[in-house]
C-alpha cells in the first residue's frame, strides 16, 4: 500500500520503512510482503547485497520478529515464455536472484505472476492485440517454453529453503494466468512441487468459472501439496472493510487446507498501479508522507480496518485460530 521500491541501499528510504512496519505491527500485522522491483541490469549479486544488508538494518530497528514473503513478477526482457533461449536463460537467472533475495530477508515463499509477462499483452507483427481465439492459441507453445524454466527454478528454490507461489492474475491485468485451475493447468508440465499455487480471492472473484469450479480448484492443489500461498484482496482494489469478498465461500473452501500466512493486500493509488489497476479513486493518504487530509482515509486506517475485518471473518470458521497476518 505504501511503495513498490524498497530502495535498497539507501538510509534514508530504509527508515521510511522502518516507520510503516513498526506502525503497522502495533495493528497486529505479524509480517509483510516485499515488492522486489526489477532493474535493468543482468547482473544481479549487486541487487541480492542491497536487500541483505535492508535486512540487517530491519533487525537493528527492532523488527526482527516480522516474517517476509516477496512479490515479484517476470518482464518483457526476463520472459519464461520467451521463444529465445537466450531470453529463458536471463529470466532463469532474473527469477533465481529473486529466490536468492527471498532467502536474504529471510522469507519462506516467493509469489506473483512470474510465468507470462505482468501487465503485457502479445500483439501481432502489425501491432494489432490478441484476444480471444487467437489469445488462446497464442499462449500453449509460450506455456511450453515456461515449464522447463520453471521446473529448474523449484529445484533451485528447494536449496534455499523457498517455496515458488504462481499468483493467477485476472484478465484485466495480464493474458494468463488468469484462474487458479489456469495455474493448476500450467503445472502440469512442471515436476517440482516447489512450485505451486498463489490464491488471491480478488482474481478468483474478477476471474473465476464459479464456486464449484473453485472449490474444486483449492481441493486439486491442496491435494497435491501444492497451495502454497493466500491472498485476501478486495475484487475492486480498494479497502477489505465493507468490500464484496465472498468471505463464507472464500474462507471455509481454502481454512481448512492452508496454514500458511494471509496477505492482506490492498492497493493504494499510487503512481505505479495508477495505469495497470486503472484506478480511479482517491489514494489513501500515507501519514508521514502525504498532505494529511481527513475528509479522506489515510493507509494506516484502512490497514487497521482490514486486519480487524479478517480477524473478525476468521473467528466465524470453525475451528481456526490464524494469527500470521501480512
């Protein structure tokens, strides 16, 4: 909600940060989610230092207690579904930096859209987009080249202690992906059971078949240990309070296959989702940076809302205490 640059190496920024979680663990946030930004460059040991030492001075400002996961998303220049080799190779290495930078900040799991492109939509010679029928025969053969880059990347993973999350983004924002069974689908042709399923209940609802289709869905994954990581989002982008989760359908289907964290994710209208989320509305204004104006929330009361509305959703499944909160 508040940036997606860290800005790893600079002081300054760090103590911004700093700020937040130590704002938000008074709300009862247990540990957060870290956008990892990608960079122009190749070289990535310069980029897994910087968030090495982010970390350490994280644990010198008392936030040593907080656990992390990661957010990353594959680009059109670090492409798995390229149809050059060279290409895969650069993404291989792009995505195994990010494992690497997962298991500096000491994080578990790794989620996002990291098969397709976030955000980029093939088009044809001419520049023309493609949907529909051409779209789904576009998108096997670039399917097929993702699976061995993907396969490599869980055995990778496994060595560092990090699970691979694949977060099905909704047809706004990206081709495919866009359905958990459209991951389950993908993961067919990828052996390594350290890659799994990212679940985020805002495309389930954008972009799903139905609750049969789903239930199914979260039953297949569960099944074969590969649910690896929940998000709970509003299907508007806005805040949790008051939003239109289907929180009964959404929480007694997944509950009782995962204990893993639950993300909170909420996206404010900053800059960098402004174009891709199409946002319309007001941002919420972030104390210590913004102007404060209070005809407005602020993002420091719509966190604290959400996590009192899941607590509050959560207390009503049956037998589930959950209390790692991102």
């Amino acid at each position: 909600m508040f940036t997606t640059d860290l800005r790893p190496g600079d002081p300054e920024y760090t103590k911004v940060v700093v700020n937040h979680m130590r704002e938000m663990r008074q709300l009862g946030y247990t540990g957060f989610d870290l956008p990892i930004r990608p960079l122009d460059t190749s070289d990535h040991r310069g980029e897994v230092e910087r968030y090495a030492e982010l970390r350490r001075a994280l644990d010198r400002a008392g936030l040593d207690d907080l656990g992390f996961t990661t957010n990353v998303a594959t680009t059109r220049t670090f492409d798995p579904t390229s149809p050059y080799a060279e290409q895969r190779a650069g993404a291989l290495n792009y995505l195994k930096s990010r494992v690497d930078i997962t298991a500096v900040l000491g994080g578990h799991i790794l989620g996002g859209p990291i098969v397709f492109p976030y955000n980029q939509f093939p088009t044809t010679d001419s520049g023309e987009p493609v949907w529909s029928d051409a779209l789904q025969d576009w998108l096997p053969p670039r399917s097929a080249n993702a699976q061995p880059v993907l396969d490599e990347l869980g055995d990778y993973a496994a060595t560092r202690g990090v699970k691979l999350a694949i977060e099905g983004v909704d047809h706004w924002e990206q081709p495919a992906p866009n359905m958990v069974e459209d991951v389950l689908h993908f993961l067919e042709g990828v052996s390594s059971r350290q890659v799994g399923v990212c679940l985020d209940i805002a495309h389930v609802v954008l972009g799903s078949s139905g609750p049969e289709v789903f239930r199914q869905a979260v039953s297949r994954a569960a099944a074969t240990g590969r649910l690896h990581y929940v998000q709970v989002s509003p299907p508007d982008r806005g805040a949790v309070r008051d939003s239109w989760i289907p929180w009964d359908l959404f929480l007694t289907t997944v509950m009782p296959h995962y204990d893993g964290p639950l993300l909170i994710e909420i996206f404010n209208a900053i800059p960098d989702f402004q174009p891709s989320l199409r946002l319309t509305r007001r941002k919420f204004w972030v104390p210590g940076e913004d102007e404060p104006d209070t005809s407005h929330p602020n993002a420091y009361t719509v966190a604290a809302e959400a996590i009192e509305e899941l607590e509050k959703q959560l207390a009503r499944v049956p037998g589930k205490d959950h209390d790692d909160h991102h």
